[in-house]
C-alpha cells in the first residue's frame, strides 16, 4: 500500500477537512452524522482488497475541561476529511526503561473495514483489551482486514480512553466527574454506529458488539448498562475479568491514590486534576499500579465503577437478576489464561498462603474451600490454574449460568497450543485465541513461537473458529455442531436457576462447552466440581477480607452522597 501523508489539523486537533465538494466522488467517500469522510483501499495478500476508514472521530477531545467528563459528540465539520491514517492513541505508558507516555486526549474514534462490495452487511464493533491500561483500535491484530473479509462483516473498531483517565471514579474529589468515562466513550461509539453505519453498508439492526479480555469485560458491562439497551443485537466476550468491577470504596481507594502519587494537596478537586498534564496522571498512574502492591488482592486500579447511572449494579449481578440485555451471548475462556503464574513463587507453601490471600480479598468465608478443589495450590500448575480460573473461567461461567435461563448462551473452551507453547509449560495462554479468529498467524507478539508447528493445525483451528463466529454474527447461532449452554431441561420459564446448581450436567447434556483444539470436540460440564465450589463463592464484592481498610473508606463515601 502506497504511504499516506498526515491531514493538516483544525484547531481543535482533529484532521482538517478539505474543501472537496460535499457530494460522494466515490465508494470510499462516505456522509456521517457530523460530515463526509474519505476511506482507501487495503491490499490483502491474497490479492483481494477491503475499503478501509481509519481514525474517523466519533466524540469530542476529552482533554481540559472536558477530562474526566462523559464522551460528547464530535463537532460537525465542512468539506470531506481524510481517513486514510490510524488516529491517536488513549494517553497510555509504553513499558519501556523511560517513563515516555504516548497517546493524545483527542482519541475518540474508530476504524472501520467492509470487503469490497456493496452488499449490507452485519457489523461487529470491537472493543479491543489491554487490561484497561493499554491499548488501541488500530493495535496490528485488531485491523481487521482479514476477519472483515473472512468473516463478511463491516468491522469497526473503538478507540476509548484508558488507565486513570478512562477508568478511574474521581468523584470522591469535590467537583464534577463522569464515574465511567471510558463506558460513556463506548456507549457513545454505539450511537455513533447506529446513526451512522448504514452508508459505510453495514446493518443498524445487526449489530454484534465483541470483546477480548478488558474488551470481553467492557462487553458484558455494556450488557448490564441500562443505557446500551437496543444498541445491539449479538455479543461475543472472550475471557473477561467481569468480577473486577469496582465499588464506590475501591474508586475512592484509588482516587486519592492518585492524588497522593501526584505530590498534590489532599483537598484536591477534579479541577486540579485537569490542570494536570496528561502524562503526569498517566505516570502517577502507573506507579500506584506496581508500588501498592494492590493486585496481591485482587485489587486493580482501573476497572468499570457501580455507579447506579450508568452500571446501576455489579455486572454479575445484573445477569442473576434477569436485567441484563436480552440478546445470544457467546462466551468463553482459554484453558491457560494465567500460565505465567507458574513462574511467581518459589515454594508451595508460598503459592498456598497466595492463592488464599487473593481470594480472600472478595470472600474470606469460601477462599479455602475453592483453593482445597486445586489440591491448595501446591504445584505451580494448581496456582496457575487457580489464578486463571478466579479472573477469567469462573466469572465468565457465573455469567453463562445467569444468562442461559433467559437468553440464548454458548460457551468455549480454547484449548490449541503450537508445539512450542506447549514444550514451554505455557499452553493456550491468554488472547491466543485472536490469531485464529482475526486470521492473522503473523500479527500475534509471540508469531514467533506460534510459527513453529504445523501450518496445516493452525489453519484447521482458524476455519473452525471463524465459521462458529461468522454463523453467531450473521444468524445469531453459532450453527448445529455448538450445543447451546443449558442450565435445566424444561421449557417453563418458572423454572429458577438454582434447580439445576446442585449437580453436574455431564449426564444429561447440561452445560455444553465447545472445546477449540487440532481435535475440537463438545462436552459438558467439564472442572463440574471447580465450578461448584466457585458458585459458593461470592466474587462481586471486593474487601470481604479486609473489612478495616473499608469500612474506613464506605465511612469517606457516605460524606459524599
């Protein structure tokens, strides 16, 4: 593809419009809500080609003012603007030896990708991952231009603020703040699709919103928000850490945490925070991260926040109460997300005293009756296995219970590993998945070890995923191989969930999971005895085992509402 200069700038920092006339020359010149907009072609490197419109704003600057606020509309413009480059990154740290942040506050938009056709088609709006730190639309994985085209969709992906500035509740300082800014960001990406999506060729009415990790959590989180109802039709959420939802105690925690890593005054209001230079609360942010030594208990610093605006209750919480978004849901995790954590303690007794300490955090009563189901935590592989299933499979099961009484619900297991990973004690780790489904093998960061293995494996993986994802998107079912996740037999809707909670459905067809491998196969209620355990377990309430450090913060709250 031949290189593409940078569009000159308005003085609000987003791409000048040219002075082209306002009528379409072409397929790639498209009207939006806010003005017209010119995309390019995308050469493939099987010779075919997708239209492509990148770094097309859909919301305002969230700098000054407007940080900390929820996401407005972009300004209308004049003329046709250029989407032939990648927009600015949500300000996030680069993980290198400097403390160099990148990224621009002017990060409201998204990219979008459609073969080269004029058929409608569905859309998937993608909500990319990164632990809700880092990350962007255009990450080289989630371009899209192979799933668009594999898949025939109109894929869109949203670029939303991050870290402190996006998910971090600043409302325990006096002033004004939106307690969600990176949720209002996605909602408003929703809008932005529905009112829009149509003269790009896709369908408003077939919407399927899709998500990896922080991206699967910010899609169930949009299934428990009251606001993105009607918004969209299919979700797909692959291992999301749905039970770090903060509650008002953490969001303070972590408000004034930042207040202090900012050497300001304890007093300070929101408006001292958006008189601060962005890389500074970036950096600030960081560093309470890795120095407070909060995610010994499960206490991450940035996730969505119960606000009762915008998230009225825990997302868990939402689904067992039936008020979820009532649209087929695919679900699943990969059979070793955490396998890292092999490598963290040295001894067992150490990974024991780890695995109780973590789980304590959320229900002090329980912890030791889970860690007993993974032999207490003894091996290095028992830890991992704890670890990864208390952030990714157990919550992502407590959803697919909640939702399958009501709605449509599939559930996987991602289970392939190229030879290497798996000489290497890593197996399927964490986001392996997306190489299959984007159908990309050279996008991944470790292409290089995925490489390694049989080409003829990899591919078989790849056409079974995709034909699972691309049936659930264009019909809402992932077709007659996928059993849907069933939590009792009859047909009553009387019928309560908890008839079906005591037992394993191993016997009788409850509970199935499709299992993603060189083999793929379905089974049912596989670790039955782990996910009996886990429903005793009440992972949606933070600070069960640290009730002095709450009870001092739910004291800070009830001065302030």
């Amino acid at each position: 593809m031949s290189a593409h200069s940078h569009p000159a700038s308005q003085p609000n920092g987003h791409p000048a419009a040219s002075s082209a006339s306002a009528q379409p020359a072409d397929v790639l010149t498209v009207p939006t809500t806010a003005g017209y907009v010119r995309g390019i072609y995308e050469q493939l490197e099987d010779g075919s080609r997708v239209r492509s419109w990148r770094g097309v704003y859909f919301g305002d600057t969230t700098a000054g003012p407007a940080r900390f606020q929820a996401a407005r509309p972009v300004p209308p413009w004049a003329g046709v603007r250029d989407a032939s480059e990648f927009g600015p990154v949500a300000p996030q740290p680069t993980y290198s030896w400097t403390e160099r942040v990148e990224g621009s506050e002017d990060c409201l938009h998204l990219d979008i990708v459609r073969p080269d056709t004029d058929r409608t088609l569905p859309v998937v709006v993608y909500l990319h991952g990164g632990s809700y730190i880092v990350g962007s639309s255009h990450m080289f994985m989630l371009r899209g231009f192979n799933m668009a085209r594999d898949l025939d969709v109109v894929y869109v992906s949203v670029n939303f603020r991050l870290g402190a500035l996006g998910y971090l509740d600043v409302r325990s300082l006096a002033g004004q703040a939106c307690a969600n800014p990176a949720l209002s960001d996605q909602l408003l990406a929703l809008h932005w699709v529905r009112d829009n999506i149509a003269a790009f060729g896709g369908d408003p009415q077939a919407v399927t919103v899709m998500g990896e990790s922080a991206g699967g959590a910010a899609v169930l989180t949009l299934m428990a928000s009251p606001a993105a109802q009607g918004l969209f039709h299919r979700a797909i959420a692959q291992s999301p850490p749905i039970s770090l939802v903060h509650s008002r105690a953490q969001s303070t925690l972590w408000a004034r945490e930042l207040v202090n890593r900012l050497a300001l005054p304890r007093m300070s209001t929101v408006r001292d925070l958006q008189d601060q230079d962005f890389a500074d609360i970036v950096r600030a942010g960081q560093s309470m991260m890795w120095r407070k030594q909060e995610l010994l208990h499960l206490n991450s610093c940035y996730a969505p926040t119960v606000d009762r605006q915008l998230l009225p209750e825990h997302p868990i919480d939402v689904f067992e109460s039936g008020t979820q978004a009532p649209v087929p849901l695919l679900i699943g995790t990969n059979a070793d997300e955490a396998s890292f954590a092999k490598f963290l303690f040295q001894r067992a007794r150490a990974r024991r005293r780890a695995g109780v300490r973590l789980l304590s955090s959320f229900d002090s009563a329980a912890a030791e009756e889970v860690v007993a189901q993974y032999n207490g935590a003894h091996s290095r592989s028992d830890f991992a296995q704890l670890l990864a299933d208390a952030l990714f499979w157990a919550p992502a099961v407590a959803v697919a219970e909640a939702h399958a009484v009501h709605h449509p619900t599939w559930m996987y297991s991602f289970e392939f590993a190229p030879v290497v990973l798996r000489a290497l004690g890593l197996g399927a780790v964490h986001s392996l998945e997306l190489s299959h489904l984007f159908g990309d093998a050279q996008a991944s960061r470790i292409s290089v070890l995925t490489r390694m293995g049989s080409a003829a494996d990899f591919a078989g993986v790849t056409q079974t995923m995709q034909q699972h994802w691309r049936q659930f998107i264009h019909a809402g079912d992932p077709g007659p191989q996928w059993p849907a996740y069933r939590v009792f037999h009859s047909g009553d809707p009387a019928q309560r969930l908890e008839a079906a909670r005591d037992n394993s459905g191993a016997d009788v067809g409850l509970r199935a999971v499709r299992r993603f491998d060189v083999e793929s196969s379905v089974v049912c209620d596989p670790k039955a005895d782990k996910r009996l355990a886990w429903q005793d377990y009440n992972m949606r309430q933070w600070g069960a085992g640290r009730p002095e450090l709450v009870e001092a913060l739910d004291f800070i709250t009830s001065l302030l509402d």
